[in-house]
C-alpha cells in the first residue's frame, strides 16, 4: 500500500495511491489517490468515498515527524572512504529536527552560512509505533513502511562543527517522499533496491540498499536501544557514495527502486 499526503488545494489529507508503477514506482497516467479519514498511523486505514487523479493533486511530505529523524552516518563503505572516513565500528547516529522535513517539489534553500551545500539519496524507514530496546528479530513489528530522502548537509559546517545538528538541521534539509511503501519489508532491501540521485538529469549516485553496512534491523535495535521511538519518527539509513554539491536553480531528483521519485529544487534562502 502507498499512503501519501496530499492537497487538492484545501487542508492536507493522507490517501492511498492506487494504479499501476513502474519498476522505479513511477505511477502511470491513471493513478488515482483514495483519501484516508484521518492520519493511517492514529486512526488505521480507513477510505473514504472520494477520489482523486494524482495528477491533479499536490503531493506533501508523507509524514510529518512528531519526535524526531535519526541519521545514519557512513552506511555505506563507499561513501565513507570517499569522505576519507573509516567505517564505524557501530552505527553513527544524528539527528534532524522535525522542522527540516519538506515535502516532494518544495524547494531546498541553500543558507548563506554554507558554502558547500550537498544532497545525500537515501532510504529512510518509518516507524509506526511506540518501542523501544526492539530486538533484531522484531525490527518488521514497529515498521509502518518506507519512504525515500534527501538528507541535505552543509559540508563545510558538518567539518568545521564536528558534530552533525547545524550541517543537516536547517529548515528544508530534509525533503521526503512522494509517498509511504507499506508492502515492502527488510529483506526486500537486503536483496538490493538501486538507489539513485540525479543532479539536473545527470547520474551522481548510483548505490543497492544489498550494501547498507548496518541493516534495517540491526538500525532499529540500535537506536531503540538509546531512545524511544515514536510513531512517525524517521530512520535514515545512509547514502551511497557519489555525494556532492548542489547550487541555486539546480534540481536534485533522489530514486530508489520500487519506491518512485523524490524532485526538490534548490533556491536561495
């Protein structure tokens, strides 16, 4: 199931997107979006009688982080070493406030305390319940779906700060969508889904989630391990390497297999 949020140019509601997708999650020229009563992740799924071509609707970040999204850093070898990073012994943990989340089409605005603003494609899990010390083995029990992100980072200040919050918390450093895949699961992503990043239509990522270094699961125990999660709450599990700069009037396209596409422009701020 695809749940997504939308306006039709009145208040946002969730709904689910019906219609036949790509092998990239490309919807084709008939999908429709069904509207949900209420927010799935409080109120369950339930459809209304009322229906929209998705076409002719504004799609909106799929969730809205009431707590908080943790990054995962250097999940990746590649992108480690291209930073000239080791890979960590144990998953590197951040975290982006809330407020940095932005939905498909809405712009990313480069601030003028950076320099060297960059996009980073990744996978982000979406938690759908309230856990914590979550075992391995029970990681699929708190997992509402997947979603795709751009995790923005500044890089200059992510080197000059040493620690993390400034360099990706700036409003709008978190785009996520189009959409929330429920009928995957971690094994889908152990197999390998290709994650890509297109800066102005050229390839600049190209990565398989069969390279996480640390998986879905063994995220989910980590984290759960020092918090608690809450419904909503995002996961993101890394970039594959290729990272680099993004400027004004630039548009960054992040895609991951079976998910769809996740567009942003950049502007300034």
């Amino acid at each position: 199931m695809r749940i997504a949020r939308f306006t039709a140019g009145e208040d946002p509601q969730y709904g689910v997107v019906a219609g036949d997708l790509d092998q990239y999650g490309q919807p084709d020229e008939d999908a429709v979006v069904v509207a949900l009563a209420g927010d799935p992740l409080y109120v369950g799924v339930k459809l209304l009688e009322q229906e929209h071509r998705l076409a002719d609707v504004r799609l909106l970040a799929p969730v809205l982080p009431r707590s908080k999204v943790v990054g995962i850093g250097r999940n990746y070898a590649a992108h480690a070493a291209e930073l000239g990073n080791d890979v960590p012994a144990e998953p590197l943990m951040f975290l982006k406030p809330n407020t940095s989340v932005v939905g498909p089409g809405d712009p990313i605005f480069y601030p003028p305390q950076t320099s060297n603003l960059q996009y980073e494609g990744e996978l982000a899990v979406v938690i759908g319940r309230i856990c914590r010390d979550v075992p391995p083995e029970q990681a699929t029990d708190v997992i509402h779906g997947y979603t795709i992100a751009n995790d923005v980072t500044a890089r200059d200040l992510q080197k000059s700060d040493v620690q993390f919050t400034r360099a990706k918390g700036f409003d709008s450093f978190c785009p996520l969508g189009p959409w929330i895949e429920t009928d995957l699961d971690p094994d889908d992503f152990a197999k390998g889904r290709r994650v890509q990043t297109h800066l102005n239509g050229d390839v600049v990522q190209d990565g398989t989630t069969a390279d996480l270094i640390f998986d879905i699961p063994t995220l989910i125990a980590h984290v759960s391990s020092v918090m608690t999660l809450l419904p909503g709450d995002l996961i993101l599990t890394g970039t594959p390497a290729g990272v680099g700069p993004m400027e004004v009037g630039d548009e960054v396209e992040v895609s991951i297999e079976g998910l769809g596409s996740l567009t942003n422009p950049v502007a300034a701020r």
